[in-house]
C-alpha cells in the first residue's frame, strides 16, 4: 500500500469551472450560492473563449465541469471536445448521475478522463435523505452505463453527521462498480451547509473513520483521495493560494482560488471582456499571505468550530489548507 501526502506544486493547475448553477436536487449540503455566484447559464460561446482563457494561462491545466448538475447544460458535449482540443491535460465532469443531453451518447471515452459521481450514503435511505428521493438508484444506474459504455469513473463521498455512520458500509458497496477513484470529502460550512453548524465530525471521529475505510477500499485497487484536514504535530502550515494555481469559476465571472471564501466577494479574479482581472484588495490573496497559529486563516474566519483550544491559549491542532489531500493506492505494487 502506498500513502502520499499531495503536495502543492507551482506548476499544478486545476481549472474547477462552473458552467451554470442550475440543478435539478436541492442536496442539504449544496455549497452554490446563487447571491455570489450567479444564476446564468453560460453560452458555448463564452465557455470556450473562458477555456481557452485559462489554457493560455496554464497550458498544462486540468478541467472539472460542474454545475450546478453540469449535464444540465445542453452543450457540455461540445464543451468537453474543445477542451480536448485545446489541450486540456485531464477532463473531468462531476455529476450527480442523472446524465441529461444524452451527454454519454455525445462524447466518447477519448473526449473525457473521468466522469466523477456524488453519492453521500450506503443506502437509498441515507442518500436519498441529503440529495433527494431516487438519487442513490440513479447514480447506481448511472454507474453502470457509464462503465459499460467504457468510461473511466470515479466517485465523491462528502462526509457529515448526517452519513459517516455509513461511510464503512462504502467499499462492499462499490466494489463490484468498476470505480478507479475514491474520493471523500470534508463538508464545508458553506451555501447551504452554512444554515447547519452541527454538520461537520468532530476531529476524533474523523480520524478514527475516514484513514480506516480509505485503507480498506485502496487495498481493492481504487485510488483514494481524502483531505488532510487536521496537521500532524510539528507540521508546517501552507497554503495552496500561495504556491498552486486553482481556479474555481462561477458563472458571474468570479474567480476564485479557495473555496472556502466563496460565499463572500473575497474572490481574487473576476473576468472581464475574456480577461483575468485581479481583483483589488482586500481579497482572498491577501488573507492568504497571512500566518497565525491555527493554520487556515480563511477556517478560522468562516468554521472555527474546527479548532480546540488549549488551557494557556493555544490552539490543540493545526487546520490544514483544505486542498492539502492524502492519497492511497494499491496500484502498481
């Protein structure tokens, strides 16, 4: 078994590209917030001149399609080919398994790298609860058209109160899937999370759960990927903003580089007439720069419930920049 701490590199660059809000689920911990993000969906036109932006920019970025349900979107399918085109070094869709537009009719094996999939419960009962009634079936289904179909798939576990309780039930249910990749989730106080401050797991169970079921389902040959969340003793605090270049896109035309902050106009870009235009302070690149004893600024800020305190003021641990990723696989060995 192989265990990697994914460390930041200036020369990484991920492209998380919103090309609209709308969905057709109204999932408890949605993290869109149409008041900072917009309600537009945007043209093909202004997709491909946005790709194209950001593919200049970075020539070997990776794209993520979202939404929203990006599959939404009637021309994803042309989306995904000029991205190809342009030279996109991977591309993904993230969808919530309903797979409208026909969409895997529309492109092909060769068009796109992953087609990523949410599911938040080992059951129709758990799932179903925080996505919506009929969910959990769909993405099974979807699933396996997918696969059968030869798309390369993987899938999103966001970890709360309200499903880690089924989190260990995950490998015997998706073992039999064909999934290349696992990922789980941290849940993040922010969109609709953000009305709910009891959804977050505490620091002890998150470590007495989440490192055992990655172990488990790696050692059948799925790549896990989970957040750090919390540094070990003597571990150095860093911030991907500072060093890594991501961009979370909305279809307003802000341009994020942590989503942590999106739920406030601290965004560091915004384009304008096909141009990123950075934004004047303060935004997010300038609490970035800052170092206090707690780790993540913008966590202490937006979810401080995250940290404990020590008698003498200090805080018990350190909160990791939220993109810092631990990964597991049995591949290769």
């Amino acid at each position: 078994m192989q265990k990697r701490t994914v460390a930041f590199s200036k020369h990484a660059s991920n492209l998380f590209f919103h090309i609209l809000t709308r969905c057709n689920l109204a999932c408890a911990h949605c993290y869109i917030n149409p008041a900072q993000h917009g309600s537009a969906r945007l043209s093909i036109d202004t997709i491909e001149q946005w790709l194209a932006l950001f593919a200049r920019r970075n020539p070997d970025s990776n794209v993520i399609f979202l939404g929203g349900e990006p599959t939404l979107h009637p021309d994803l399918f042309r989306a995904v080919r000029y991205a190809r085109q342009l030279g996109y070094t991977s591309i993904t869709i993230d969808t919530n398994g309903y797979l409208f537009h026909d969409i895997l009719d529309r492109i092909t094996p060769d068009d796109v790298d992953f087609i990523s999939f949410s599911l938040d419960g080992a059951t129709p009962e758990t799932n179903d609860a925080i996505r919506g009634k009929g969910c959990f079936d769909q993405v099974v289904a979807g699933i396996r058209t997918a696969r059968r179909k030869g798309f390369s798939c993987s899938m999103i576990y966001t970890v709360s109160e309200h499903n880690i309780h089924e989190l260990a039930q995950m490998p015997e249910l998706i073992s039999t899937m064909g999934l290349e990749r696992f990922f789980i989730q941290v849940i993040g106080l922010r969109g609709e999370s953000s009305k709910d401050n009891t959804l977050q797991v505490s620091r002890r169970i998150w470590l007495d759960v989440i490192p055992g079921v990655a172990h488990t389902i790696a050692e059948s040959g799925i790549t896990v990927t989970y957040p750090k969340v919390f540094l070990d003793p003597g571990q150095d605090f860093e911030c991907a903003g500072n060093v890594a270049q991501n961009y979370f896109v909305f279809p307003n035309g802000r341009v994020y580089q942590c989503p942590v902050c999106e739920d406030y106009a601290l965004h560091s870009y915004e384009i304008r007439d096909n141009e990123l235009v950075s934004m004047p302070p303060v935004n997010e690149s300038d609490l970035f720069k800052l170092s206090i004893p707690e780790g993540c600024v913008m966590n202490k800020l937006v979810q401080p419930g995250n940290i404990e305190y020590l008698p003498d003021g200090r805080p018990a641990w350190k909160i990791a920049c939220c993109l810092l990723k631990e990964e597991l696989s049995n591949r290769c060995l």
